[in-house]
C-alpha cells in the first residue's frame, strides 16, 4: 500500500517536473518582455526630463493595459523629483520627448504616433496644459507631423510642422506665448533661412563660417516681422552648431541697421553698423569686430557721430568736419565689404557691396573720393537747411 502510493506521487512528480520543464521558456519569456517594457515605461521620458532647477521630472508608465504583457497605453506624468507626487498626468504615444523652457517654467511634450504628431506645453505653475495648435497655413491635421525643435526664449517654442505624406524637413514656425503665459493664448510666426553666398573666415582658424539669413513672419508668407542673422562657425557640428553672432533687424523704424562682411589685410571681419535718426537727433556708430574660436569677440575699430537738424535749438549740435570725417573713415573700411543684410529706410538688402550703402542721411558721402569733397557736401546740405527753417 505504502509502496504503491509513494510510486503514485513520484510518477506525479515526475509529470509536473516534466510539465514545467516545457512551459518554462516561454513563461520566462513572457515575464521578460513584460520586464523591459515596463523599465522602458517607468523610466524617464526621451531628451530633457528633468527640469532645469531639478524640481521636476517627466516619465511614462503603464496606464493599466488589457493584462498583457505589453500595456496597450501609456501615461505620460510630470511628478515631483524629490517625492514622486505625481503633478500632472494624461494619455500619451509610445514615443515621448520633452524639452523644457530655460526657466523651467514650461515643458513641452513631443509626441509621435505612425502618421502624425503633436506637441503638448505644459505649465509648472499651475499645472495646466494645451496642445499646440496647427498653423493655420497647414493643410491636414490627419498627416501633421508637429515636434518642439527647441525655445527660443523663456516664452517662445520653435516648432517643426511636416506633412507625412509628402515627407521633407517641413516648415519651421515659432509658437509665442502671450505676455502674461497665458497657454490659451499664443500667436505662429513662420521661419524660412537661406544660406548666404560668400565663404567668410570670420573667427580665421581657416574654415568658413555658416551664414544664415533667416526670414521671420506670419505664415503663408503674409507680411514680415523681423529678419536675423544666424553666422556659425565651420568647426560646429549640425547637431551642435558653434554660434558666433545672432543679431535682429527689422523694417520698422526703432530697429533699422546693416550688418557687413569686410575684409582687411586679407582676413575677413564683421561690421555693425547703424545710423540712428530719431525726430530730427542723430547717432551714428559702427563697430568693426573679428570673432575667436571660442565664440567671444575682439573689437577691432569703432567709431561714432552726433548731430541734430534743428539749427535754431539751444545747444544744437551740428559739426560738419566732424560728419565728414566719419564717412571718409567708414568709406575706407567699406573698400572691401559685402552687406550680408541691412534694413535701411525700411528695405531689405543683401548681397551688395558696403559703399553702395545710402538709405540714410549723408549716405551719398560714400561714392565720394575725398574728405575735402565730403566736408564741402556737408556744409552745403547744412546751408539748404538752414534756409528751409530760416535759421540762416
């Protein structure tokens, strides 16, 4: 009896080892393909998912799945970094990338699905969110591909709009928050760059710079709001480009100036120059600069002028020989140079050389071959004034 029952829960043995011995493969299997997709889903999101001052981090979990092995759906969840309390949560794709503000005041959310995308801005003060919207020049939602490129400013997101079906780089836009950060806000502005001709040395370690004119407006294309130059420098990379200069200039008044190209002694250098008039007082400036590998800048020439044409003022300021002999100085640093871009008198140039140059006044001093010359056609438009207002 005793042997019989003994033989029986050997055999039983037996057939359960035998039996776990075949399932264990793919049980095992299983719970690792369950382990590394749950790692990858509790684990922080792509790119920047710590905030700045490391308060906050963004992850993405399982939201509950269908008792899978692969969860079904995913949350996307801004906690705290300290305690794990969890500050903001919704749905979310697979793939998820987050790019916060310098300030750590927002955070945005790329979210990629087959044949589309979004992006979701999030803010830390409140906890609120919003999806971006398209632009409005953007044909169909349905193949809109939308991904943060990076903030330009603390309130100002660059975006990326492509239509998957047509493939390409897209369009870049910049999506800006109004004033007070409110998300229900916010207005599109449409970036399109163009590469300027011309190989510029400008930092001299022998490579030329990457020069960039960049056009910033409404989209389709319907007015302009700014113009900037972009000049990298040939070592960077595409991934990380190293920026030597950014500057802005506009149509409107406030913001007119010329950015230039010159060459002295065989290097290349750059040129800032503005003729500032503002309701008859006028302060006009130049810098000559050349840049270092490392990005920082070394001054080499400047000059400055002041006057104003309101010849029966009290202290009124008017030094022709002094005019003169700004223009003939920056007559001889323009010998050599190109306008990389300028918005003089509200018009956009580029590609010019420097002398031709005369959208402001006394510009016409530049075709001039003397200071002599110039001197006598400074004290000549200073007579014709004085006329005009009786002040003679």
């Amino acid at each position: 009896m005793e042997k019989g029952r003994l033989a029986g829960i050997l055999a039983l043995a037996v057939i359960t080892a035998v039996t776990v011995g075949a399932e264990y493969p793919r049980m095992a299997a299983q719970r690792q393909e369950a382990a590394e997709c749950q790692t990858l889903l509790e684990t922080p999101v792509e790119g920047n998912a710590i905030s700045p001052d490391g308060r906050y981090q963004l992850r993405q979990t399982d939201a509950g799945g269908d008792g899978e092995a692969v969860p079904s759906m995913e949350t996307v969840q801004l906690v705290n970094a300290g305690t794990g309390e969890i500050l903001w949560e919704e749905s979310g794709d697979y793939e998820t990338s987050a790019l916060w503000s310098p300030k750590g005041t927002y955070v945005a959310l790329s979210q990629r699905q087959r044949a589309c995308g979004s992006v979701t801005v999030v803010e830390t003060e409140t906890f609120t969110s919003r999806q971006v919207p398209l632009p409005e020049d953007v044909r169909s939602a349905e193949y809109a591909w939308i991904s943060a490129e990076e903030w330009v400013d603390s309130d100002t997101l660059r975006i990326r709009c492509r239509d998957t079906r047509e493939g390409g780089e897209g369009t870049l836009y910049r999506w800006s928050l109004c004033p007070e950060g409110e998300l229900q806000a916010g207005t599109f502005l449409k970036e399109t760059t163009e590469i300027l001709p011309g190989n510029y040395d400008f930092d001299h370690d022998g490579v030329p710079e990457i020069t960039e004119l960049v056009t910033v407006g409404g989209p389709g294309g319907r007015s302009v709001a700014w113009y900037e130059l972009h000049i990298a420098s040939g070592t960077g990379t595409a991934d990380a480009p190293k920026l030597l200069f950014d500057g802005t200039l506009a149509l409107q008044h406030p913001v007119w100036g010329s950015f230039l190209a010159v060459t002295v002694e065989g290097k290349d250098n750059f040129l800032m120059f503005a003729p500032v008039m503002y309701q008859g007082f006028a302060t006009y400036w130049y810098e000559l600069i050349s840049f270092r590998e490392d990005g920082s800048a070394d001054l080499l020439d400047r000059g400055e002028v002041s006057f104003d044409l309101s010849f029966g003022r009290d202290g009124h300021q008017f030094d022709a020989e002094a005019i003169a002999g700004f223009f003939w100085k920056l007559r001889g640093i323009l010998q050599n140079s190109t306008v990389l871009m300028s918005t003089e008198n509200g018009e956009l140039q580029t590609g010019i050389p420097g002398l031709e140059l005369q959208n402001y006044m006394f510009g016409d001093l530049l075709s001039l071959d003397s200071l002599e010359a110039m001197e006598a056609a400074v004290r000549q438009q200073e007579a014709e004034m004085k006329a005009e207002q009786g002040a003679i």
